[in-house]
C-alpha cells in the first residue's frame, strides 16, 4: 500500500467526480489543517464568519452548516460562488477536521479550486479511497462498513444496495461478534482443563464444548450458504455466448439484449471481439459477452477471437451453448458437435451450462428431443428460434432459476463480499480441524485452541485491522478518488 495512506497530512479531492458536468460539484478536505487553512480558498459572504475565519477563531463559525463564500484560485482571484460547510474532528466522515466545498460542478472550477488549495494550504490530492480509510483508521468505520460505502456507490441491482446499507449499519460485526464471544469461551475452557490437567478431575463437559462448537459452525455455514444463494441477484451474473460459426450466437445475444449490437451474417465467422452487454431479467443483472464461434481456423484474427471465447469461459458464471438445430439434426455433423460439446463442458468445469437448440425454426423438434435425451442434457437444454422468438421465454425462466432461488425475499445475509466469504471459509475450515481432532480423540488442549485462535483470526479480517495490509491493499484498490 501506497506509504501516503500512513501520512497525517491534509488531503483533498472532488467526492462527485472529475468527469462529470453537473449542477455542483463538491470537494472534500480532510486533516489537521482543514479547518485552519479553509480561510486561504474560500472567504465567507457574511462578514462576521469571515472575520471569525480570517482569525481561525472556529469556536464562533457554525459546524456542519453551510456558508455562502466567494471560492479563490490560486492567485486569489474569485473564480466560483459556492458553498461551504466545516466539520470538526471527530464528528465527520474520516473523523478528522473536514471541510466540505460545493462548487458548480463543471470540472474545470473543481480542478482550479484542487489546484487552489494544493498551492497555497500544502495539501496534498488523495489517493483512492484516502478519505475511507482514514475513517476506518480512526475508527469511523470498520473494513466491512468500508466495503459497504465502496458497494453503496457501485451496486448495480436493488438487491445490492439494500445489502450495502445494512452493511454499512455494522451488521457484519453484529454477527461476528457473538461468534467470536463464543470462540473466546471455548478456548477458555480449554484453557482452564489445561490448568487442572495435573489432577486427576475433568472439568471440561466434552459434549457441551462439542455442541458449542458445532452451534459456531452451523452459524458459520449458515453465513456462506446465504450468501452464495443472494450473491448472483446482489452481483450480477456473468454469461458467455459460445459455440459453433453461425449457430446463432449474436442472434440470440441482440434478441437478449433487445438491440442489434452484435453483427449478424451468414458468414462463418463473423464475431472476433468479445461484445458486452448488460441487461436486466426481471432484476437479475446479467452481463452478457457474445463470442467467435469455435472452430479451426487459420484465419489468424479469427483464431485469436476463438481463444478470446475460450478465456471468456473462465470468466463467466454461466455459459450458454448455443447449437444450430438444423446440424445438430444431421448424423453427419454430430462429430464436431459433439466434441464441442465436449470441450466446452470440461472447460466449464463447475460453471452453470445450458445448451441452447437455436433454430428450431429450420429443425426437426422430435429429431432434437431425441438428441438431447441421447446425450444425457435434458435438464439444462432450452430448443429456441432467435428469430421467430420461440421458446425465449423458457431459456429466460431457465437463466433466472440457475441464480434466483425462490425465497430469495426471505434471505437477509450476514456477510456481502467474497473477501468475506472467504475468511469464513478459512475459519470454517480450522473449526472442523478441531472438530476433527476431538472426534478422533485428540484432545491435546494446546493444539485445539491453537486452530481455534487461527478461526477467530480469520473472522477478526471481516471487521480488519489496521495491521493486515494486503487486506487494505486489497479493497482500497477498488476504490475511487474522492471516497
Ligand atoms: N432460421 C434461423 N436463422 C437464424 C436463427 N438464429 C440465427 N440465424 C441466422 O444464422 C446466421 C448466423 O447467425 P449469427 O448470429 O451471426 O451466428 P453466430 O453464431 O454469431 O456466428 P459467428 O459470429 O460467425 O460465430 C444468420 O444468417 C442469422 O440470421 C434462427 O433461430 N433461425
Ligand atoms: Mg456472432
């Protein structure tokens, strides 16, 4: 990580984006000088708070309420009618001395004001994130609630942005911390049978520690099985176009989408580039990415397009298979076919497949029928026509029900990001060495409470330390500016 995060200097940035022109703009200020220096860049309108500014007597200017002021540039010529509004510490975002600055929101007034304020207060531009982690640093926020602000500003569904508030409410450490209590008390006893060890009593209730333990981990399971249910109608899903020259991929891609993005022809051959798109399928966000078809080819951009639609696998949740009906139906063709089929299904590995029969239209249903119950698919095909529309309907339900679980309204996670997935895996995982171990036998305090401590350090990484910089690396790097 970036030494500058470790600083206790004063920082600013626009928190509403450089990019953008907009009704207003707004900058933000943070560190030991924001409140003191605030006088260099912005001089108030009403004369009394100019002066108390003018004297950095704050003890007289309003917090949190926003002053009309004159807004300067470096040279100290007016260059925006704004507002501002200071924020003493601790009460403000980062939890440091904070000033906020609304300006009109055309880009360049936002870069001059930076400049501005950079030139003549000595504060410095943040980095990504800057402003939230100096909110986590003193405490405002814990890694989880900062995950949250990141996932409040980018959630693309309903779904995610409900998840992000809760989050950002704390509701990660509420359900950490009763586990972690739990896991403390176990390694208590642990420690307490440890010291009477040289007698001969047994303090420890074995099976009362077992089902504290396993309580621990059903929560803990628990946790991880509701998120992967909630994930996809919270995230998004990402979902590959692959299959033969000409079966109908872009076809079926444009009809998804409800445009002609991708080009359509005859020819074998025609899509290279990947093409995105994104759509909505009753809430569900789908990220589709339509692809070369798959063939030899010694057609050199071509072949790199087919290595393109082989990557694209790997990244998707959800591959369609799309098959031209019409060959599948021929005994002669069904070679290639079927070592695509082949192929696509081991590359897919775990990855949700579904085998789209596309042109019915010029197919023999019976014909397709039969060739899917041959070949053992009949519970992840759909027969369609991209062009006449039949059977869409279906290959939509079929999509929504791979991710949707149907009582998805009930599932309230207590965890929303995979990092977060991933140390309750890690703690689930040492829990069940110690689980194990006391199942066959071992029970050698010292090593059981030792993996007991390792699960409680891996759940301490929801709420984070300052300490664990990959961590912050991790998730600071997703960050914008400004935030
Ligand atoms: N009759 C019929 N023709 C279709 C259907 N879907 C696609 N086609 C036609 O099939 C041809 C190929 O369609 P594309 O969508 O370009 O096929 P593709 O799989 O993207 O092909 P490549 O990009 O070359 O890999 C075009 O002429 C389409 O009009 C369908 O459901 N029925
Ligand atoms: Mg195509």
């Amino acid at each position: 990580m970036d030494k500058n995060y470790f600083a206790n200097d004063t920082i600013v940035a626009s928190a509403t984006g450089l990019n953008v022109r907009s009704a207003i703009g707004v900058l933000r200020v943070s560190g030991p000088m924001a409140l003191t220096d605030a006088g260099k860049y912005v001089r108030l309108k009403s004369k009394n708070a100019r002066a108390n500014l003018e004297t950095r007597n704050f003890d007289s200017i309003r917090t949190r309420y926003l002053y009309r002021c004159d807004v300067l540039s470096r040279d100290n010529a007016i260059i925006d009618d704004g507002l501002v509004a200071f924020f003493p510490a601790p009460n403000s975002y980062s939890g440091e001395d904070m000033v906020e600055v609304h300006l009109h929101g055309n880009p360049l007034i936002q870069r001059e004001v930076i400049d501005s304020i950079v030139h003549n207060t000595g504060a410095r531009p943040a980095e990504r994130g800057e402003f939230s982690f100096r909110a986590f640093r003193n405490g405002k926020l814990d890694l989880s609630q900062v995950e949250a602000v990141e996932a409040l500003i980018s959630a693309e569904t309903s779904l995610g942005l409900e998840a992000a508030v809760k989050s950002l409410s704390g509701a990660v450490k509420r359900f950490i911390d009763p586990i972690q209590e739990d896991l403390k008390n176990l390694i208590a006893s642990l420690e307490l049978e440890l010291d009477f060890s040289d007698q001969d009593v047994e303090v420890l209730d074995w099976s009362l520690f077992e089902k504290k333990l396993q309580s621990v981990q059903g929560r803990l399971r628990a946790a991880v099985v509701q998120f992967d249910s909630i994930r996809p109608a919270m995230n998004g899903v990402t979902v590959s176009f692959v299959g033969r020259p000409n079966a109908g991929k872009s076809t079926l891609f444009n009809v998804l989408v409800g445009e002609e993005r991708s080009i359509v022809s005859q020819i074998e051959g025609t899509t290279r580039d990947v093409i995105r798109e994104q759509i909505y399928l009753d809430g569900l966000l789908l990220r589709l990415s339509d692809t070369a078809g798959m063939r030899d080819t010694s057609d050199v951009i071509e072949s790199e397009g087919v290595k393109r639609s082989l990557e694209e696998i790997k990244d998707s949740e959800l591959v369609l298979v799309v098959i031209d009906s019409g060959e599948a139906g021929r005994t002669s063709a069904s070679a290639p076919l079927l070592a695509l089929i082949k192929e696509v299904s081991e590359r897919a590995g775990e990855r949700k497949l579904i085998f789209v029969f596309n042109k019915i239209d010029n197919g023999d249903a019976l014909v397709i029928k039969e060739f899917i119950s041959n070949h053992d698919l009949v519970s992840n095909s759909v027969i369609v026509s991209s062009t006449t529309g039949q059977g869409l309907l279906e290959l939509q339900e079929k999509i929504k029900s791979e991710f949707v679980a149907s009582d998805l309204l009930q599932i309230s996670p207590e965890i929303f990001c995979q990092r977060q997935r991933e140390a309750l895996v890690q703690a689930m995982g040492r829990l069940s060495i110690v689980s194990d171990n006391i199942q066959t036998g071992i029970q050698e305090m010292d090593l059981l409470a030792i993996d007991i401590r390792s699960a409680m350090v891996a759940i301490s990484e929801l709420s984070g330390s300052i300490d664990s910089e990959a961590i912050l690396e991790h998730i600071f790097s997703n960050f914008c500016i400004g935030k």
